[in-house]
C-alpha cells in the first residue's frame, strides 16, 4: 500500500460486518505507524445494547511505542545492516510514557472516575513489536471483548496484548478515593533478546465532590518481564459469547489445512558487505522457513493473471519442513537459514 503522499488525501471504505468493540487505525507506511494512530470504536445497531450491564463511562487507552530518533531512520538502519532493530525507549499511554520522566509529569494521562462508577477500558496495543501486559493497581478488571468479538465475561488483574491486537474490559471503582497507577511494560521471553524494559504510567484518580485527589498513585505490582505462565494463562481462557444474540459461527467442513510457523532465522550476508546479525549474518523472517523475495519484473497477482512465468513459484509449502518443539528456546540447526524465494499457495474460489 502506496503511502499518501504531502498535501493529498485518500479516502479509505470498508463495511464493518458482525463486530462490536474496538479496533484501530494507524499509519500504513513503514514504521510511521509507530506516530500516528487511534482507537475504532464500533458501538451496538441503535435499538440494541452492549451484552453487560452498560458502563457509566468509556476510556480507550492507546499503548504504544517511542524512539528517541525518528522511527524510520530505525528501521532503516536494521534493514541496511541486516541487525535487529534498535530497541524503544519508552512505552506510552495515549502518547504519554508517565511521570516517571521529568518531559511528561505535567501531561501524564490521567483518567478521572466517581467512586461505583464502571468504567469501560478500550485497551489497544499500538507498539510495533512488543506483547504488553497491563493491570491497573488495586482493580480487578472484566475482559468482556477482543478485537471487536466479545468474550464470555472473565475476571482478572492483568492482561496481555500482543501487537495490534484490543481488549475492552470494565473496571470497577470500588476502591477508597485517592490516586492509582495505570500501567504497561513488556512480555519478552526471549533469552538474551533485547527489550524495552521501562514502565509506562497514566493515572486513574477518584473525584470526590468537585475536586480529585492529591495522593501519590499506588503503583501496582505488574508480572515480571518473562512471566509466561500469568501470559499463557490469560490467552487460553479467552471464550466467544457465542449467544443468540451473537452468534459464532465456525465452517465444519475443510477443504484444506494450513500449519504455519512464523519465524526469525539468518540469511548470509551478501559479498563485499558488513552484516549486524549474529556471527555475520543478516536477520530474516519466515513462514515455514520461507523468507519472501519481492518480486521484481512484475506484481504477484499480475503476473497470475496475464500468465506470465518466472515470477512467483506455486509450491509454498502448508506445514514447517520439520516437526518440532514450537515453543522450545532453542529449535534444530536445519531451521536457523530460511530458503529465499518468492512462492504462493494457489485456492480454489470458496475453498475452506
């Protein structure tokens, strides 16, 4: 997708069929989509209501990401060293990365509540590629959506987001007046990759009368960085609704099955270059250890349509060359250098 370019517009339509909840947009070029983004909220036809007890208020909280450097001269620099990336230097919420840092005392976002009020939380995971948990301190949190499909009801004090993805959850404010830490930081597992391992805060503060409380916040206590465990167990007890209401509706009949494994392996670094991988070499993503080759003399789809030869191959392979541990820390020496190549898996129409 072609970026828009200065001074010029373009007008984006699309239908929303069958989702409530939140979703998001951002920018489409690059790692621009690191800068400019906001929350897609999707309310209930007129006529109807949310499946929970409406909440007196909603708050989307967008997460993201920030470099000290602008973040295409980042990502420039992994792809012309082959390296990965530079590292961010702080999360943010809505834009924030909290009062721990002098630039944003005065702005930390905060979020204003009266006491028994419920508050919706739209929570989007805005960074580029980092999961995230997120917990607010002293307040149990009700997961009742993801991705715009709501969930059974599921309670919790954190939760985790991996990249790009929304969970709506309400919260309660049923603590004693005073001031209470919002907050993020990253699930990396991991070992030995690097990570961004700051906090980012904003502030949930009680209104008594007119006026909010002055307290410190209370910090709350947010899983270790590596804490798969609370992770997995978030992930694995996420159910549809699935009620008449909102119905799921799954095809029993398959026609093909695909098993992908999405990866990261080693490419050699060409002649005559200096490499920033490991031992010399460049970093290059797979699915089935397949890392793609952009085609040069002509589009994929173009050249399947007017039959031209030699761009793309039709043998991309449905499961990984080798069964093996998909979630061990170390894999078998055979995976670690994809094959290049610029290959497609051709469907039939209507296949399932």
């Amino acid at each position: 997708q072609c970026p828009i370019s200065s001074g010029e517009s373009y007008t984006y339509r699309f239908t929303i069929t069958g989702q409530e909840g939140t979703l998001w947009w951002h920018a489409h070029s690059s790692w621009l989509r690191a800068s400019v983004y906001g929350a897609l909220i999707i309310y209930p036809r007129a006529g109807t209501t949310y499946p929970f007890t409406r909440p007196h208020r909603e708050t989307p909280l967008l997460l993201g990401e920030w470099w000290n450097r602008n973040p295409i001269d980042v990502v420039n620099q992994a792809t012309r060293t082959g390296a990965a990336p530079n590292v961010s230097d702080a999360f943010t919420i809505n834009g924030q990365p909290g009062d721990a840092y002098r630039c944003s005392r005065q702005d930390t976002y905060r979020v204003s509540v009266k006491p028994g009020e419920t508050n919706l939380l739209r929570v989007v995971n805005a960074a580029l590629n980092t999961e995230l948990f997120f917990t607010v301190a002293n307040h149990r949190l009700t997961v009742v959506a993801v991705d715009a499909s709501y969930t059974k009801p599921y309670r919790t004090n954190v939760i985790m987001l991996g990249p790009g993805q929304t969970t709506d959850v309400l919260m309660v404010a049923d603590q004693r007046p005073g001031r209470y830490y919002i907050a993020a930081r990253a699930y990396a597992s991991g070992r030995g990759v690097p990570f961004d391992n700051t906090t980012t805060t904003a502030i949930l503060q009680y209104q008594v009368g007119r006026s909010s409380s002055s307290s410190r916040p209370l910090m709350p206590r947010l899983p270790f960085y590596n804490d798969t465990r609370t992770a997995t167990r978030f992930s694995t007890v996420l159910r549809s609704l699935a009620t008449r209401e909102h119905p799921v509706f799954v095809p029993r009949t398959v026609d093909e099955n695909f098993f992908f494994t999405v990866g990261l392996g080693l490419i050699k670094c060409p002649p005559n270059r200096s490499c920033g991988g490991p031992n010399g070499t460049r970093f290059s993503a797979s699915m089935n250890n397949v890392s793609f080759v952009l085609p040069k003399s002509a589009a994929i789809l173009q050249a399947h349509y007017h039959g031209i030869n030699g761009v793309f191959t039709t043998d991309f392979p449905v499961n990984p060359p080798i069964k093996f541990d998909y979630t061990a820390q170390n894999i078998s020496r055979r995976l670690w250098s994809p094959v290049r190549a610029t290959k497609a898996k051709v469907l039939k129409y209507n296949t399932r």
